[in-house]
C-alpha cells in the first residue's frame, strides 16, 4: 500500500524522491489518488495522507536525481502507473 505523508525534513523520512517529470527517467509511474482504498497493495497509486501516523511511507521530495533513493513520475490515470524497471523499493511503499 502507498500511504504517503509529504515530511518536510529528510532526518524523519523513509525515503527521499525525486520528481523526473519524464516517464523515461522514471522508476516508478505515480498516479495520485484520494481514496486510500485504491492505494493499499499498489505501489503506484500513492494517496497522501495528513498525519505521519497514518502513512506507510514518510517521503521527503528532494531538488536531485542524485539526492533520492526512488525516481518518480505523475501520471494521469491508474491503469498507467507502477514500477518501470525493479527496484529494492517494490513491494515495500
């Protein structure tokens, strides 16, 4: 499940990532959504939720490729998200 809290501070975060803005460069396709239904068992639909307790996932959004331990990309629609290529991530967001 992807439960994403945004944290604003990369000491308290389980992951740094970086937003490619190119499905090319990307290790996961993310499609947003606002049910946290859709995003238990998928590790591309991320839903953001409002408390850190509520998260699988603390995700702290940093400036560089360099910087991040999982590259994304934003898609708009479900059917197109998921991982790109396998990572050490998959399954654990």
């Amino acid at each position: 499940m992807a439960l994403i809290y945004n944290v604003g501070w990369g000491g308290v975060a389980d992951i740094r990532v970086f937003d490619a803005g190119s499905q090319g460069l990307a290790d996961l396709l993310v499609w947003r959504c606002n049910d946290q239904g859709f995003a238990r068992g998928n590790d591309g639909a991320w839903c953001f939720v409002d408390s850190s307790g509520l998260a699988t996932t603390r995700a702290w959004f940093v400036d560089s490729r360099g910087q991040a331990d999982l590259v994304i990309c934003y898609v708009s629609s479900q059917g197109l998200c998921g991982w790109r290529r396998s990572h050490s991530l998959a399954g654990r967001l």
